[in-house]
C-alpha cells in the first residue's frame, strides 16, 4: 500500500516538475529502476507494487517520442543510450531471475512493445538480437506459466519482424555449443556467427548500402569500448565484413546448429491455452514461409518441426473411434485449423466421435496451410515426413486391413483428406502415397508394385457396396486434383502407344477427303454462344479431336466434320433402343440438359490441364507400337467390368461408376477422347472400349426386355419416383434392371454432350 502511494506521489512530482531534455529523463527513468535493485531489500514483494512498470513505459515513450521527432533512420540520443549501456541485456538478466516476482512478465512486455512500435530497424544491432535471442530460449520453458501470454507476444512480433526482413532470421540460427556455453557467461558476438551477413536494413524488406552501414559501424564501435580488447579486435573484424559481404545465402547451416525461437514455438503449441496454442501455430507459419535456405534447413533439419506435425497427426487420427459413420466424415462442416472452437455441449447435431474428428482434421488443414506457405525445400521435406510418418506409417495399415467397417471408416477419412489437401507439394505425396510413383505401362499380373493401389482399385469392386461407393468417390474426387500424375498413372500410361486400335492404312483418296472435308465442316459450324468461351484463352483451338474419330479407312471414310460429331452424337444417343427409353416422356430431361454442364466442366478441366503440355493431336500410328499386348489398365479394367454390370447393380453404385467414366472423358487429352468417346474407332482383336461395353450391354438388356410384361410403364413409374414426382407405392419387378436402365440411358445422353462440347471446342476458332 506504501509503496502504491509513493508511485502516486512521484507521479504528481513528475506532472508539476518542469520538463528535462528527453535524454536527461530517459537516464532519470533507467537509474531509478537500478537504484531500486540496489537500494531494496524486500525482493518478495510482487513488480507491481513497485514503480518499475511505470519507468519501462516512460523510457518506451521517450524513445517512441525521439523517433518521431527525428528522420527516419537517425538514431537519437536515448536510443544510443539504451543499445551502448547494454539496457536490453540488463533487463533480460532481471527477468530471466524474476526478481522482484513478475519482473519476467514486465521484460516480455518492454521488449514487445519496443520490437512492435519502434519503426527503425532494431534486430540488426548486437545489443538488440543477442538479449532478444536469449529471451527467446525462456519462452515455452515451462507450459501453463503466467507469462504465457507475453511469452507468446513477444515470440510472435519477432516472427513479424523477421518476415519484414527475412535476411534477419540468421541471427537467430545459433551453434548449440556457444549457446549453451553462453547461458553462463556474457555473449560476445563472433565472426561466425554474423559471416555472410547484412546487419542493417530497411522495413520494406530492402538492403541498406554499405554507406547506410556507417552509422551503425560507429554505433557498434561505441559499444564495444567497455568490451577487453580482443574482443573489440573480434567485433571490428567482423563488423567490416558485414558491409561488404554477399547475401545470406552463404552462411553454413551445421547439424549442431539450434533455432530456438522455433523450439520456444514449438513448446507453445502444446499450450493447454487453445489460444497460445494458436498464437503459436501462426508464429511457425511465419518463420516457414521465410525465404531463406539457411533457415529451412534448420528448421528442418535442427528442430522437431516436422516430429511434432506427425506425431500430432498419429495421436489425432488413432483417437478417432474404430468406427465413424461415412456420412458424418462428409459432411462435417468446413474444418479451418485456427477456428477450432466447437463446443460438443452445443451441437445438436453431434454424433459420437465429432469433437475427436474435428480436431484431426483440423491439425491435418494446419499440416496443408503450413507447407502451402512453406520456403519450397522445407516444404518437400515436411511434405514427405507427413508422407512416411503418417500416411505409410499410420493409414496404410488402416487400409490395408481386412475388416469391412476398418475399410470403410478408413477410406472415408482418406477421400476426406483427398477433398480438403491444398498444398500441391503435400498433394503430390499424397498421390505417390495412393497410386505410387510408376509410370510404364501396367500389365494384367503387375499387382505387386504399389499393393496399396492395387488394394483401393479392388476395392471399388468389392462385395460391400458400400466400401465401392465411398472409394470410387475417392477416386472421382481424386481426379479433381491439380496433379498430372493422377490422371497419367491411372489411364494414360496405358493408351499412350495406341495399341487399342487396327491399324489400316489410308488410301490416298480418303486422306483427301479427311482433310478437306473436315476443315470445311469445322468452318461451316454454326455458332452457339452457349460456346463461345469453352477454350481458355483459345488454346484448344489448333486440337483436333476427331482427326482420328473415327479413323479414316476405306471401309469408313470421314466426310466433313460437322456431319462427323453429329454422328457421334447420334450414336451415343441412339444406343439405347426406343422401347427402353423412359426420359421424353418426362420434361425437362432431354440431351440438351445436359450440354451446359458438359461446357462448364470441360472449361474447368482445359484450364487445370493446360500447364501439362498435352498433345493437341493422337500419336501417330506409324510411330505406335502396335504389335504390344494392349492392356487398358486395372482402373480402367474395374469400371469397364462394374460398367458391363449396369443391369444389375444398385442404383447408386451404377451413379457413382458412371460419374467416374463421364470426369473421365472430359478430359482434353486425344487418347482418352479417342479411346471413351469415339464409337468408330477400329478396336483391335480382344480390345474392348467404353462404347464397345455399352453395346454389349444393350445387347444383353434387348434379350431381358422381353421376359418383363408392361416393361414401358414400369420404367416410367420408376423414372418418375427417381425423380419425386410419384409417391413411393408397391414394390416394382425388377426394380434393379429398370434403374440400371434410366441410368444407362442418362448416361449416353451425358457422354453425347461430352463428345459434342468437346468438338465445338476444337473447332471454335
């Protein structure tokens, strides 16, 4: 209470005393917090009830008062003052003793608020980053301590700073042996530790010249008079090369090395405080996305960044229960890592195992933002920790088991993540992890390269349905993906030599009539502005899509383009057979529904592929090899076999595989288009394609329609309840076949879009 009122009094005293010099009061206010340590003798009582609060903000507004009153960049008396007399290195030794209790909370503070609001580069000078490094290693000492706060603050506006000036961050990359001797000793900055480096710069991120130095350099000198003399030899060697040395690139990072405002970080996320933690989470954003390769690979290399985002995956995932419901992993809402603040209690909608979801995929999009916007080599490095530690390590036993509910809850989770990953470094270890890395041909027995892969395609043919639907899901949202070796590892290694086709040669006569008759066609095209845009930026205007569809022959000799995809067209449409057709009794369900969905989407693949630097045109037969054995691949293999089934699968099972096919042939690739899409083209013995499937399928539905009486208003009556707009009654007859039906019909209608949206793209001028 005493001493509260002699705060008051000196306060009074200041307010009516007539002003002094800034400098004269700065020193007033420094000696005064000196004066107490040596005049006291109570160093129980808490820093509160001391004036020492009071003299550190006045010093802060003495300095914050001087730079605004001086250009930027000038350094004013007060300021030189507190780096000469070595003020920062003094507090820190105050707070790292805590004395008197709460001092450590009062250093944090200053040091913050001085980092924060002093616009002129500060971290360069020695007697600024050495006490600031060593405040640093106090942080996350202890978890649950009441500096937390100001722990994390202050961690927080050093990261800040760095980011400003990313040349900065090799001050604070340390050798573990001068820093553990140095906790005993006073630091003496060393050549080595400052070789390589500029130590000033400007907020905007740019070099200060070698004659900008200068001021500093004198500062320096200043500083070093109180230093032995070797020592001040030391620091003057080193300050010269600091004015003339290269760019940071230069400095040698050492396994021994240490980054502790990493480690400090690092201890923080583990906070009990959801906010620290947090605080903390974003301070590690910061310090990874730094330009630097000194600092990556030590923060790769010298830390336990990468451990710690692992073992949280491992510990998060094998929390969940043994069995989630498909639905919930789906549909749970938008996971952001730092907006972790779900409250079980109030979720009416909480299922078992939510708040345990929640947090994995939380931690698993903190993993995807931090390589997203990490320095590219630590990205590769943590992208494949992420990669080895967790997905080989902790879901591919989960996917590999045998357990039907595992397999379910697991792919789940695996298309979940599929969804969510952003970043395209940790998107590719993904894919490695899913498809594995090969990129020759498959043949029919090669099982064993990748088992994981060969595993997840089985299982979109598995008794369960269930397990079928969710991982074909897997796979048709895995094809979304920006990645060129989804795609290419699934279907295109396989058509790549063209050995599906017959190859005949062309007579000279028809080679005329190809090409006159199909550029002549492509002219006349009318113009439709549902297609105006369809190729971004024109790039597909030099493709041509059907200049092998269907192959010039002289048993099929092509006439013009226009008549050519009208052809096409007709032949998807006309695939199903009249009697079989249920969608023109029903408005609003003709072919051209499906057209503007057909443009948009195949407008979103070219923009995706266009970086892939696809042929425009097919291979040319001459230069295929023809004679290998064509095997269409097992992706390929399990939807042509689940799709030769149509007639008696369940309904969503038939949705799902033809969803695949249809995300399939949009692609802007001329083998998957010749190979999905072109009805005409001359198969080769024992090859089978997408249309050659569906043949044989109405085929066999031809044959079935006859033994099913009043089989017309019975597919009706289903389209109609499919739709809602009949009322669920009695079971009908052969419900399966009649929905197999309406879907092999919609179907073709949607793959006669395909083909013609992608024909007037190639055409488009």
């Amino acid at each position: 209470m005493f001493s509260k009122f002699t705060s008051i009094l000196q306060h009074a005293v200041e307010a009516l005393a007539p002003s002094l010099p800034l400098q004269e009061d700065f020193v007033y206010h420094w000696k005064a917090i000196t004066h107490y340590y040596i005049e006291t003798s109570d160093d129980k009582a808490p820093v509160t009830d001391t004036n020492i609060p009071s003299h550190l903000d006045q010093m802060l507004g003495i300095l914050l008062q001087e730079e605004r009153e001086r250009e930027f960049g000038v350094t004013g008396p007060c300021m030189e003052y507190l780096l000469h007399h070595k003020i920062l290195e003094t507090l820190y030794t105050l707070g790292k003793a805590d004395c008197p209790p709460g001092m450590k909370q009062q250093v944090l503070v200053f040091y913050t608020k001085l980092l924060g609001r002093i616009q002129q580069p500060l971290l360069p000078h020695v007697n600024v980053h050495r006490p600031v490094q060593k405040l640093i290693r106090l942080c996350g000492e202890v978890l649950a301590t009441p500096t937390e706060n100001e722990e994390i603050q202050f961690l927080c506006i050093v990261c800040a700073k760095l980011k400003q000036n990313p040349y900065l961050v090799n001050f604070f990359l340390e050798n573990k042996l001068k820093s553990l001797a140095s906790r005993g000793t006073p630091d003496v900055i060393s050549e080595d530790s400052l070789k390589g480096q500029h130590s000033l710069s400007t907020d905007t991120g740019q070099l200060c010249q070698p004659e900008e130095l200068s001021g500093a350099v004198g500062l320096e000198h200043a500083e070093a008079e109180d230093e032995p003399p070797q020592q001040m030899d030391e620091l003057s060697a080193s300050l010269e090369n600091l004015a003339v040395s290269p760019l940071p690139e230069a400095t040698a990072v050492h396994p021994n090395q240490d980054y502790n405002l990493v480690n400090s970080l690092l201890n923080l996320t583990r906070s009990p405080d959801g906010r620290i933690a947090v605080k903390a989470c974003e301070g590690l954003m910061l310090l990874v996305s730094l330009p630097e390769p000194a600092a990556a690979r030590c923060l790769t290399q010298s830390t336990c960044l990468c451990q710690l985002l692992t073992d949280r995956l491992a510990s998060l995932y094998k929390a969940l229960p043994q069995s989630v419901d498909p639905l919930d992993i789906e549909t749970v809402e938008a996971i952001n890592w730092g907006l972790d603040s779900y409250s079980h209690k109030e979720d009416a909608s909480a299922f078992p195992g939510k708040r345990a979801l929640i947090s994995f995929l939380s931690w698993f999009d903190y993993c995807d933002q931090l390589i997203k916007e990490a320095q590219k080599t630590a990205a590769i490095t943590l992208a494949k920790a992420v990669h080895e530690r967790f997905f080989i390590g902790v879901m591919e036993p989960q996917l590999m088991q045998t357990s039907e509910m595992g397999i379910l809850t697991s792919t789940a989770l695996l298309h979940r993540i599929v969804r969510q990953v952003t970043s395209d470094v940790l998107l590719q270890e993904m894919v490695f992890f899913i498809l594995g890395e090969q990129r020759e041909p498959e043949t029919l027995a090669d099982v064993s390269r990748h088992p994981l892969r060969h595993r997840l395609i089985e299982h979109c043919d598995h008794i369960s349905d269930e397990i079928s639907i969710m991982t074909l899901r897997m796979f048709e949202h895995l094809l979304q993906k920006p990645n060129e070796h989804i795609l290419y590892n699934l279907v295109l290694r396989n058509l790549e030599e063209r050995n599906y086709t017959e190859y005949k040669p062309v007579c000279p006569e028809d080679k005329d009539v190809v090409e006159n008759g199909l550029i002549a066609g492509a002219v006349d095209l009318e113009e439709d502005p549902l297609f105006t845009d369809i190729s971004p930026d024109n790039t597909l205007s030099n493709q041509e899509w059907l200049s092998s569809s269907p192959p010039a022959t002289p048993d099929h000799p092509k006439n013009d383009g226009k008549t050519e995809v009208h052809k096409i067209v007709n032949s998807f449409l006309c695939l199903v057979p009249d009697e079989a057709k249920s969608s023109y009794h029903v408005e609003g369900t003709g072919y051209d529904t499906y057209l503007r969905d057909a443009h948009r989407q195949f407008r979103d693949y070219c923009a995706i592929c266009l970086r892939w630097e696809w042929p425009g045109s097919p291979k040319a037969l001459e230069k295929c090899n023809l004679e290998a054995t064509f095997f269409e691949g097992h992706f390929l293999k399990v939807l042509f076999d689940r799709m030769g089934r149509i007639l008696d699968q369940p309904y969503d099972v038939n949705l799902q595989v033809t969803s695949v096919l249809s995300r399939l042939s949009l692609f802007p690739h001329p083998h998957i288009h010749e190979y999905l899409l072109d009805p005409y083209v001359n198969l080769a013995s024992g090859c089978r394609s997408l249309f050659s499937v569906i043949v044989r399928v109405v085929g066999d539905l031809m044959v079935r329609i006859q033994r099913i009486p009043d089989f017309t208003p019975k597919l009706l009556l289903v389209r109609k309840r499919l739709l809602g707009l009949e009322p669920e009654g009695p079971i009908i007859d052969h419900i399966t076949l009649l929905e197999g039906v309406i879907v092999l019909e919609e179907f073709c209608k949607e793959l006669a879009a395909i083909a013609f949206v992608k024909y007037h793209a190639s055409s488009t001028p």
